[in-house]
C-alpha cells in the first residue's frame, strides 16, 4: 500500500465534514497526530510478509 503524498490533515478535515462532525480548532491538531500514529501502525502491518498459503481462520479460537 503506496500513501506517498497522503495528507492526514487534509483526510481528516474530509472526514469530519462527511460525518458532520464539528471538529473545534483545539482538538484538531491532537486528531491529526492520533491518525499520523494509526497510519505509521497499520503500515507496519500492511507491510508484514505472509506466505501465500496462509488462509484467514473463520473462526478465532484462543
């Protein structure tokens, strides 16, 4: 998954006007740095390498 050139700020003021959400200046900042934080994770995990045989379990039985 490529997201050069991907601006959380600019996603998350999309977002917000898509949901209606009426994001107050002061919070604005602290949401963008949270999203930053969720992409830099779900990159890590996005980029970890599965061999093809691997099949999603349909049921989680810990």
């Amino acid at each position: 998954m490529r997201t050069e050139g991907f601006n959380v700020g600019e996603y998350v003021d999309q977002i917000a006007l898509l949901l209606d959400l009426q994001l107050r200046d002061e919070y604005r900042d602290s949401v963008v740095a949270n999203f930053e934080r969720i992409r830099a994770i779900a990159n890590l995990v996005n980029e970890f390498p599965l061999a093809e045989e691997i099949e999603a379990a349909p049921i989680f039985e810990p």
